[in-house]
DNA sequence: GCTAAACTGGAATCCGTATTCCAGTTGAGT
DNA sequence: ACTCAACTGGAATACGGATTCCAGTTTAGC
C-alpha cells in the first residue's frame, strides 16, 4: 500500500541514516550535509533527498539513537524493583554516553520537532521511573516528581557529555546519597 | 600611553557590548551581528568593528557577565567559613544564571578563546571554594576534589538553564545532602 | 572655524552550507 | 533485451550571516 521504492534508494536511506547517527554520536564532528555525504558514500543531493531535507534526516537518526534507550527504560520498569530499575538505568544510561561521545554536546543546540519529541520520551520514561522509586519508598518524598525528573535528566545528560568513567560514577555517588529518603529529614 | 582613540568610538564600543551581553542573557535570542547592530542602534560595520570582529566582541561580553561571579566566589571564600562559602556561593549562581536565562544556553556551543577562559577562571574558582570544604571536613572526601569540581560545575549551568526557582532549590538540596560527610561512608 | 584623520552606516562582497536541478544511470516490469 | 520511471551525483543556485569597503560625517587639535 505504501509508494514503490527502489532497492537502492531504501538501501542509501539507510546509509545516510547510519552515517548520520555516527556523526551525532562523535565528538566534534561537523554534522553538515557534505560531511555525511562523505561518510556515507553518498552524493549531496542523494542524502538530502533521503528524508526529504536535513532536519528530518537528523530526526530521524537522534529518534534511532534515542529510542532503544527509551525503550530500556521501559524494560527495566517491568521486570526490576523500582529503586533498582532507576539505579540500573541511570548506570546504562552513563555507558550509553560514554559510547556515543558527542551525543548530548550535539543534541543541545537542535531545534528539531523529532529531536525534541524524543528527548521528551526520554524524560517522561525516566519520570516514570522516579515516580515508581519514589512511590516505593526508594526516594525522598519531600521533593516533586518533576523536579527531580528535570533534575536527573538535565544533570545526567551534562554529567556524561565528556563521558570521564570516574565522573560518572561520582556522579552517580553523589546523587543516589542525595536522593536518599532516610537524609530527607 | 595607549593609542588616542575618539570619544564617540568609545562610547560605541559600549554600547556594542551593553548589546551583546542583553543578548547573551535572553532567552532564545539570536546573537547575529546584526541583531547587536539593531539592539544597540549602531550600523553592523560598527560593531563588527567595536573589537575587531564578532568573536572578539562575544568574548568580552562573556567576559563582562562573569568576572563579577569569578570575584564574588573570591570574596566568599575570603569572608566565609569554607562550607557556607559554598553554599552561598552556589545559591548566588542560581539566581544569577536566573538573572540571565539565556546566557548558559548561549554558552556552550561557543568554542571562542576568551569564552573557555572565563569558564576555567570559574571552574578553577568554584574548584577552591570545593578543595576549601572539603578540607575544613565539610564536603564527603571519598571523592576527589576535581570530579566534584566538574560534576558541580556542570550540574548547576545545567539546572539553571532554565532558572525556575523551584528547580534550582530541589538541586541545591539534593546536591547538599549528596555531598554530606556523614553519609559518605 | 578649519583641516586632517578617525570613525560611521549600510551597501556590496564573501563564505559556508542547504537545496534544487538536470543529464546520465540504474532498477523493475514485460 | 527493452523501456521508462525512479533515482543518483554533483554542479548550480539560494540563502543567511560575517566582513569589507567607501562616501559621507564627526571629532580633536590648532
């Protein structure tokens, strides 16, 4: 029911598409079209072409970054205890970091419908989580869900920009003890 | 002794940068040449002129907006007893980058020469006032002095990106309690 | 007040980057 | 194998934004 495509213009869609999400995932990599042309083998034109202009090309490539992340979180909400499935997340959510470097340093300074949605999931996902921890007790309560949600998800992204293992896991440290019910008074 | 310039092109100069900082503090402002040239009522010519182009112009308005917060953490450290110094100290930040919503946002995505040395000056700043508490027993020391530099320094830009009030408390009292000596354990 | 030099506004230019265009190529149906 | 529509590479174009240029203006020294 869908249009008829070609083999090979699904097969470069993909190309443009990983070329793109291993751009965003580099440290200082430009992100421009020739620069994914390059990395893809692709020409200019073909690359634009493939979702029908950058910006949704970059859409794209964040939501395929971003959406098994979302997905873990969801994962771990059913199948661990609250306050575990919300320390364990927050851990893989560091390694994620470190292994896609420039992730969060490119994602702040996008604008982009698609990229803002799925940052969105992401923050909902792991509101989610707090508000589980929190309801079991695992969490201070004298603190707003929001707050907190806006608080990890704000501090965890600028915490694993540089993505140092160390800072990571003080970070982590410093947080859980902060979050602590029984240091709530 | 320096070189004898007119009246008007000094005053020029200062309205150029009065520009530049406004903008660098609002919100989702645009920080083109032109949008300084409109703001300040000069022609673009002259405020690229100002200080020898854009760069050089944003660089000193970054200058201008955090001298005063290197100092004041001098001052706090001078007058306070270490841990309160920090506290305060940080307080203060959260209300300043409240004063001024745009301008961590604006801040990073700015790779300028001048730009990264104020933020040194900062971090290196806040570092003292940390390494300061830490000594005096009132900061957790099972963490070194430089991963709680980075990770606070990031932390609260990010908090405060957005300056609500409510956010920026929440932080400070987790953090607090994070860092606490007595839960280290 | 006069003059030379400094300075100004803003138009013209330049530059980097996304998009569009088109002549040529490739895939899919027959 | 043949045909034609879809697709491709990459050159041309469009566009936003910084810089440069210059005719006119203002300042500072005399």
């Amino acid at each position: 029911m869908s249009s008829p495509r070609r083999a090979d213009a699904v097969r470069n869609r993909a190309l443009a598409l990983e070329a793109a999400t291993a751009l965003l995932s580099e440290p200082g990599a430009t992100l421009t079209v020739e620069a994914i042309a390059a990395r893809s083998g692709l020409g200019a034109g073909t690359v634009v072409r493939a979702f029908g202009g950058k910006d949704a090309l970059i859409d794209a490539a964040v939501a395929a970054l971003l959406a098994p992340v979302v997905a873990r979180a969801g994962e771990l909400a059913a199948s661990k205890a609250p306050g575990e499935a919300l320390r364990a997340f927050l851990a893989e959510l560091m390694d994620f970091q470190a292994a896609h470097h420039g992730l969060s340093a490119g994602l702040d300074g996008l604008d982009l419908p698609g990229t803002t949605a799925r940052r969105a999931d992401l923050e909902a996902a792991v509101g989610d989580l707090i508000a589980r921890a929190q309801r079991d007790g695992e969490l201070r309560d004298d603190l707003p869900v929001g707050a907190l949600t806006v608080l990890i998800g704000r501090t965890a992204f600028a915490v694993a920009r540089d993505g140092s293992p160390e800072l990571s896991a003080a970070y982590l440290t410093v947080l859980f003890a902060g979050l602590s019910p029984v240091h709530g008074r």
